[in-house]
C-alpha cells in the first residue's frame, strides 16, 4: 500500500462526495444547500489540485485540468453567495439555484476525475 | 519552458497544501465562533468577512476586527490564526527562494533561456564546440564580419570567457558535454539556420562525435573538426567532414615548405595568419640540416614531414626514438649547450624546440641562439597564457597549436575559395610566382593585415551585377573601383577567378564577368566594405560603369528622357 497514493485517492474522493452532499436536494431550497458544504467541497478541491501539480502525464494533465474546472465553478458560486448575502438584496430562490447549478457543474468535472482515477489505476494494474 | 514550471509546481505542492489547509481553518474558526454587534447582540460572522478579515491578517497588513470588534473569544482564535499564517507563508516564500537558489534549477533556467535563444535565431550561425585558443579566436572573428555563432563548452570558465571577451554581437552561450546528441540537438545542430559545425574541443572522441552527428543528422552541411592523432583524422575522412585540420601536421607542412620555397611560404603565411611575416625575413639562408628538439607528436610530424621533403635532420630527445636512425639521434632534452654541441648547432641552419614545456622551449633556443646566432629559430608554445614571452623571444617561428587550427578554419569559413587557391598555387606554381604575387600583395596591403573574400555572381549576393543595362559588360576591374571616386582602385588584388571547373590564377583586370562566376579577392578589409556597395547597389554600379551619378527613380528618369529629346 502506497501512503501518497491514499492520500491522493482520499483527497480526490472526498472533493467528490463533499460537492455531492452540497448539491443534493431541491435546487433552490435553502433548507437543502449547507454553507459549511460548499466550503469544504472548495477547499478540498483546492488541495486536489495542488496534489495534481507536477504529474507529467496525459493522464496527469487531464486530471489537472479537471480540477482547475471543478475550483472554478465553485469559486464562482462562493462568490455568487458572497455577493448576493453582502451586497445584493439577500440569498432568494433564484441565486441559490445558480449557486447549485454551478455546483452542479463542478460535481460533473469531479465525476470526471475520479473515472480518470480509476482509469489510471486499471491502467496500472498494481 | 514546460519542465521548468512543472518542477517548479512539484517542489511546492506541500507548502501550497499548507497554505490552503491554514485560510481554511482559520477561516472556519472565524465563522464558527460567536460574536458580537456594536449593539451587544449576538453576531456572527459569515465566509465572506471572515476570508476578508483572514486575508489581511495573513499578509500581516491588519486593517483591525472589521466589521464589529472581537470579543475574548475570536481574539484568542485570532492570535493562533496569526503565528500559523504567518509561519505557513514564511515556509512557502523559503521553499520558492530556496527553490530558484538551487544550482540544478538555474542549470535548467539557462538551458531553456539557451534553447528559447538559439530557436529564434533567423540568421545564419556556425555551432562552435569548444571555446579555448582555437574556439575563441573563430567567434571573434566570425563576430568582426557579423557573422553569428552558438558556444559549446564542458567547463563554465570559459563560458563565462565569452561574456568578458566583449564580442560585438550577442553569443547564445551553454555549459554542457557539446558530446551528448541531446545537448547539440538543443545548440541548434538541426535548426535550419545553422550553416556549420565546429567541432574544437580538446577531446579527439567529443569532436569525433560531434562530426558525425552532424553529418548524420544533415548530411550535406559543413562539419570542421580538429584532430590530433592519424586514427581519428582517417576517422572523420571516412564519412565526410569538409574540413580536418590536425595542428601539428599542418604546422609540419608550414615549416616544410620554408626550407624550399621561401617566398610561397610567405604568401600562405599571408593569406592565412593575421599578422603576417615580414617579406625582409625571407633572406635567412634555410637550406642545410635541421635539428628537432622533442619527439612528441609534433616532432614526429616534424620529422616525417621533413623528411619527405628530403632536408638532412638531427633529433635531440631523451628517449631513444624508433625509425630514426642512430647517426640522426643524439641523446638529452637540448636545454644544455652540452647537448646542442654534440647536435652540432653550429652548422646547422634551423632548430626547432618541440617539446611540451614551454620553458624548456624558451630555454632551448635561447642557448641555440648563444652557439649560432644566424639560425633560425622555431618555438612551440603549449600555452596560451604565456603569449607575452613567446612575443618577445625573438623566434622567428612560433609555433601555437590553438591559432593554427583557428587561421585555417577561419580560411575556409571566409570563403571555401581561398583553399583551392592555396592547393593550386602549392601544385602549380613556382617560388618565382610567389615572389611576384608577394610583392604586389604588399604594394596593396603594406605591413596591415590581409583579408580575403569570395564573392559569386548570383541573384542573392550580388543582385546588382545582374541588372546590367543592354550591351554594357562588366568587366573585373569595375568592381575594383572605389565607389566613392571611379578613378581610384580599392585596396585589393584579384587572386583567382572560377568559372564552372575553369580555374584561372590571377585573372586580369579585363576578364568579363559571366553569371555564376566566383572570384577571390585579397586586400584590406575596408575594399570588402566598399566592394559590397558596388555588388549591391544598382546606382553605385552604374557610377562606375558610365561615370555617370544620376538617381534612378522614375521621376528622374522622365525628367531625363524629356530632357534628352
């Protein structure tokens, strides 16, 4: 068993469920969509890219950028909730589905992602 | 660029994860703890002040508790915040620095900034490998004509050389085995603007690899090696380098053909060296026996060479030499008068001191000298360094391996017109001939140093020849002409004119000029500047031509043809 390749896994699932748990639900139910969730799917998604720097691979580089799509998209949404809590008239149905649909598209890079995990790990056969 | 970045990414992975893992706890810590309004009520703080209050706290910039003061709480989860922000940020910044400090990363930064260099390279450069004596002496001059080169070399001294050598044009510069395809690949030995190889290093096998693969690469460009030993001279033959000059051999000819023919000696010691023998050292009596100091590798080619031409010989060595026989040999290194004596320095007419000190040299025909003072010396220097002393030794010859090899790959580089004339010129003409042909080549350059140039009838170098008006011909002295006043000459000397397989030495001034012919000039290097407005300007040529300064402009043409009617 390789300690690095646990972690990587581990980081990678978990940026997955995490997304999953945050986007689960009615879309624009506010009783539905945790605040906590969508800011641990976004850290854990950014450590996932970070663990994804320095692979020379095709493979590597596909998983990158997959994780740069899965930062975006919810870096937008936390943004789109910041603004519309701080600035804009408060968080209604119609930005809060934005905000899980966007969530929604990163679930989908993360899908991605571990399908490329697994592919890799197939491929390898250890 | 690519591998740069990725390692780069790599090495900072864990600082990076610390960063991010640090925002977010304290971040989470902000959210979670309660607080209070500047009402006393109950407050708390969302993502969004939280990142904010975060963010600056982390760069230790500190704008102060926004938007409410903290209460006991959040300040003691602000001051752990602090210390762990600013510890995960000082780890990050000394992991880049030490990063970019790394001695194997600036190698990679200077090989990629080497390659990116040599890639957008759009004129015509030489690959030259190897930037000692020889090496350093070519990109000089090959920068003095404007001519680009890319360095090679295994020891970053010299690299460092090239920088303090002032060059007047930039030179993309690596310090690498010039040996390993990979590192010649990334010198540009494919790139298409790539018009020569030099292989000059010290290593007969790096330059061995170097030709070859260069010739296998690009088969039909030109590859010059050195050499220093007959197996990898029949070596590099055997597939077709364009040019080998072995330093010893060639020296050997050199000195050979002063014994005999002293005044064709002189002028390929002209054509060849910068600076140039005087023509008053010819009168040295040169026929008679010789005495060789030293049967190293120069002595041997010395010794063969000399004997080929038939001159009478005496070694002095400490070995007892094969092939020679014993009345030719005398034992002892020749420093000692002792020795010289027995050599019989007295009547001879020539010493060469061959051995690899340069002291023991300098010592050899200093006492040579004392015995017989009306001989003629011949000193080889091993070292560059001591250029000052050899200098002033007052030898008539010295012999330094590094400049030999660079005058004659700078004659082939100049034009690959100047080595047919020498070869014919050795075959087919008497020392008489030389003598003439000297005398004229000091009328036009005097003592300054004789530069020689080719130049081919053809669309690209000389487009203004081919755009002669109907029935006017162009005869060689036109472009002898100075363009700034037809009637002066330019300081220079036509030496050989080819036309297809016709060769013709010293052509006259009246010979017409065809398309596709190449001549060969010699004289100062200022004619070739002048020359090259003749060649290429249409307006000069015809100033020379008619004797006429009109401007050529269609206007002025009108003008002219309403003028003339």
């Amino acid at each position: 068993m390789n300690r690095e390749k646990v972690i990587f896994a581990f980081f990678i699932v978990l940026a997955l469920t995490l997304n999953f748990g945050f986007f689960i639900g009615e879309i624009s139910n506010p009783h539905h969509h945790n605040e906590y969730e969508l800011f641990a799917a976004l850290v854990t998604s950014l450590i996932c890219t970070v663990l994804k720097f320095g692979d020379r691979t095709h493979v590597g580089a596909l998983m990158l950028a997959t994780s740069l799509v899965a930062d975006l998209q919810l870096v937008a949404a936390a943004v789109i909730w910041g603004y519309a809590v701080q600035i804009g008239g408060g968080l209604d149905e119609m930005i809060l589905a934005s905000i899980v649909s966007l969530s929604g598209g990163a679930l989908m890079a993360n899908i991605l992602s571990v399908v490329l995990l697994v592919v890799e790990t197939v491929m390898v056969r250890r | 660029m690519n591998d740069v970045i990725y390692i780069l990414l790599r090495r900072l992975r864990a600082p990076l994860i610390t960063l991010i893992v640090v925002y977010a706890v304290s971040v989470l810590g902000l959210v979670l703890i309660p607080g209070e309004d500047d009402q006393g009520q109950p407050w708390s703080m969302g993502f969004f002040h939280a990142f904010y209050f975060v963010s600056f706290m982390g760069s230790t910039i500190g704008f102060g508790e926004v938007p409410y003061a903290f209460t006991d709480a959040q300040r003691f989860w602000t001051l752990a915040c602090i210390y762990a922000t600013v510890i995960a940020w000082l780890y990050s910044i000394g992991m880049l620095l030490a990063l970019l400090q790394e001695p194997a990363f600036g190698r990679l930064m200077r090989r990629r900034a080497f390659v990116t260099e040599v890639q957008r390279l759009r004129e015509p450069f030489y690959l030259v490998c190897g930037y000692g004596v020889t090496g350093s002496l070519v990109v000089k001059k090959l920068a003095a004509r404007d001519i680009r080169s890319v360095v090679l070399d295994l020891e970053q001294e010299r690299i460092d050389a090239v920088e303090m050598d002032g060059l007047s044009i930039r030179v993309p510069r690596l310090c690498a085995d010039a040996a390993l395809p990979d590192v010649l690949h990334d010198a540009g030995l494919r790139h298409q603007c790539c018009i020569g190889v030099l292989a000059m290093t010290n290593d007969d096998q790096a330059n061995l690899s170097i030709a070859i693969a260069s010739k296998v690469l690009v088969p039909e460009r030109m590859v010059i090696s050195r050499t220093e030993s007959d197996v990898t001279t029949a070596n590099l033959d055997s597939f077709g380098t364009d040019l080998i000059v072995d330093p010893f051999r060639s020296y050997a000819d050199y000195l050979v053909l002063t014994t005999h023919a002293p005044y064709t000696h002189l002028v390929y010691d002209w054509l060849l060296n910068p600076r140039h023998r005087h023509m008053a050292t010819v009168h040295k009596r040169r026929e008679g026996r010789w005495i060789i100091c030293g049967y190293g590798r120069f002595g041997r080619a010395l010794f063969s060479a000399f004997r080929q031409a038939g001159v009478e010989l005496t070694l002095v060595d400490e070995g007892s030499p094969d092939l020679v026989l014993a009345g030719q040999h005398v034992r002892g290194i020749g420093t000692e008068a002792v020795t010289l004596e027995e050599a019989g320095v007295r009547d001879a007419v020539g010493i060469v001191a061959g051995t690899f000190h340069d002291a023991d040299n300098l010592s050899i025909i200093m006492t040579a000298r004392a015995l017989n003072p009306r001989l003629i010396t011949v000193v080889r220097q091993n070292l560059g360094e001591n250029d000052l002393v050899f200098q002033h030794s007052r030898a008539d010859f010295v012999m330094e391996p590094g400049r030999i090899i660079a005058n004659r790959i700078l004659a082939q580089i100049k034009t690959p017109l100047l080595p047919v004339f020498i070869a014919r010129m050795l075959s087919e003409h008497d020392d008489v001939w030389a003598h003439v042909l000297l005398n004229r080549m000091s009328h036009v350059v005097g003592d300054r140093e004789l530069d020689s140039w080719g130049i081919r009838l053809c669309e690209e170098q000389t487009p203004a020849l081919l755009m002669l008006q109907q029935g006017q011909v162009l005869k060689l002295r036109t472009l002898m002409k100075d363009p700034r006043d037809r009637s002066c000459s330019l300081a220079c000397l036509p030496l050989m004119h080819r036309r297809g397989d016709e060769v013709r030495l010293l052509p006259g001034e009246l010979l017409e000029l065809r398309e596709g012919d190449e001549i060969l000039f010699c004289g100062l290097s200022t004619a070739l500047h002048q020359m090259e407005w003749t060649v290429n300007n249409y307006n000069l040529l015809q100033y020379l031509l008619t004797g006429q300064d009109h401007s050529h402009t269609l206007l002025s043409r009108l003008l002219r043809s309403s003028g003339e009617r």
